[in-house]
C-alpha cells in the first residue's frame, strides 16, 4: 500500500543510480567512487535516507551532505545557486560546496566528488524517487486502491 515516500524507496532510487557513481569514477568523469547521499524527510525533516557508494562510509562526506541539506532547507535555493546567486543568504558555519538541492519539496544532498557532479547525483536521486513513487501511487496498490481517501490509512 502506498503512503508516501519512505526509507524504502529511497534505497530502490539508489540502487538504480549507484552504478553511475562507479562508472562515473571509473572513467575518470567523477573524482571518485566515494561520497555521502542524504533525504531529508519531506514531513519533518529529519534524515530519511543515508548512502554511500559501495557501502564505504565516509565521515567527512556525510558530514558535507549533512550541511549542504541544512543549508538548501534553510534557504529553499539549491547550494549552486546560493553561491552563484543568493550569497547574502549564508550564514556563519555554512557549508560552502554546491551539492544539496531542493526539488518538488524534496531536499537531498551529495557529497563526495566535484561539487557540479555532487548536484547531479542529488537530482539523478530525487528524479528516480519522484518515477518510483508515481508508479506507486498509480499502481493497483495506489492512492486510488487505498480503503480511505487518506493514504496509509485502513479505515
């Protein structure tokens, strides 16, 4: 029964994009396989989802992701364009590296290869989360199958 985005979905959007991390590496494209991907729960904003390539966790990453999701929560504007074109919004002890987005009302962020490719891994994830739970919802178990007009709801 679908009710909404859960740790779940985040770990099936992540096994759909972590071959193109390694790939990425192993072209030479990306600085590396290593890295730290973090979602935020869209309901209280607490950390839904935490990865890393290969399984490795990488401290220092997962702290950079942790303060590129705060920093896009804050403000609502993307990491790259806060550099680029809101600078007045930071704050002290702001994470300075691009890499955590905010996109239809996800905030997600990535850290661990070059700051650009750190945002396209972020979208990459919030792309295949949002197919993910569209097919959900309009699946034979979706929001229209629920037993309520509310979602996770029983009666």
């Amino acid at each position: 029964m679908f009710a909404g985005l859960n740790a779940e979905i985040c770990a099936q959007a992540w096994d759909l994009i972590e071959p193109s991390i390694a790939h990425g590496a192993s072209t030479g494209l990306l600085s590396g396989p290593v890295g730290s991907l973090l979602v935020l729960d869209p309901r209280d904003n607490s950390e839904l989802f935490t990865a890393h390539p290969g399984g490795m966790v990488h401290e220092e990453t997962l702290t950079n992701a942790r303060g590129k999701a705060a920093v896009a929560l804050r403000t609502g504007v993307d990491t790259s364009r806060l550099r680029d074109h809101s600078p007045h919004l930071y704050a002290p002890g702001d994470i300075s590296y691009p890499g955590g987005i905010v996109r239809h009302g996800l905030v997600v962020a990535y850290s661990g290869v070059q700051g650009e490719y750190d945002e396209m891994i972020a979208e990459w994830f919030v792309s295949a989360v949002r197919a993910i739970c569209r097919i959900q919802f309009n699946g034979p178990d979706g929001g229209d199958a629920q037993p309520t007009p509310y979602l996770g709801r029983q009666g």
